[in-house]
C-alpha cells in the first residue's frame, strides 16, 4: 500500500488542494448567505425558500463532498511513507485546525435547520463574526504545512 501511496503522491496532494479549495469556498459563503439571510429576507416567504434552497444545495452539493474528499485524501496523505514527521508539532496543530473546521462545517449544517424550521435566534452580526473562524483556521493551516515547524 505504501508503493501506490507514494507513487499516487502528486495526483492525491492536487486532489487534496482541489477540494479544500472547494470546501474552504462553501465555508466563506454560506455563513454569508446566512447574513443575508437573517438581515434582509425574514421568513415564512417566497424568499425565504429561495435563500433555504441555496443554502440546502451549496451544503448538500458542493461542501459535503469537498469535505468527505478533503478528508480522505488528507488521509492517504498522512499515510503515505514519508510525508508527515509525528515528532514536530506541525501536523498536530493542522489536525486541530481540521477537526475545529470540521465543527464549523457541522455547526453551519445545523444553523441551516434552524432556517428550515424557522427557529433561527442568530444575528446578522454573530454570522459575521462566525464567518472568521475558517480564515483563522485556514492560516493557521498554511503556515503549518509551509514552515513545518
């Protein structure tokens, strides 16, 4: 398994980046649609629907599958010889900052059920200072993985 790993390594870390870039564009995005949401549409209209729609679709068809697929290729990463040295700090932040995405993503997918049954309490505001916590996260992956420390 270690051969193919190694030998897959270029074509796994591309489809790595590829859908982190597509999980980490859904992460910035629905929060904002929540903003939006909260602030301008109100609930219980044809709007209303309109907004729940697109945030189903953005959740259900592009960040479920980028994050399922961040994961597992992270993981083959992370298993391919050679790659991750346990005894540097580096990859334990970056897991720390991957489960705490995990949790935003999970967090937004339930925020997404309190529009649908119309029992949102959150603010325009909360969203928005909600919506920095994968930038943060995001840099602290980054430099991370860059510097290796």
């Amino acid at each position: 398994m270690g051969d193919f790993l190694t030998d897959a390594y270029f074509w796994t870390k591309s489809l790595h980046i590829v859908s982190v870039i597509a999980w980490m564009a859904g992460l910035f995005y629905l929060p904002r649609l929540f903003v939006y949401h909260v602030e301008v549409v109100g609930s219980g209209n044809e709007t209303d629907d309109l907004f729940q729609t697109m945030e189903r679709r953005l959740l259900k068809a592009i960040m479920n599958p980028a994050m399922i697929s961040s994961w597992i290729f992270g993981l083959c990463l992370v298993a391919t010889p050679g790659v991750v040295d346990w005894t540097l700090i580096w990859p334990w932040t970056k897991g720390i900052s991957i489960l705490g995405m995990t949790w935003f993503h999970m967090w937004l997918a339930a925020r997404r059920k309190d529009f649908m049954s119309g029992t949102n309490v959150l603010t325009g505001r909360r969203y928005r200072m909600m919506n920095e916590l994968p930038t943060i996260l995001m840099i602290v992956i980054v430099f991370s993985v860059i510097f290796k420390y």
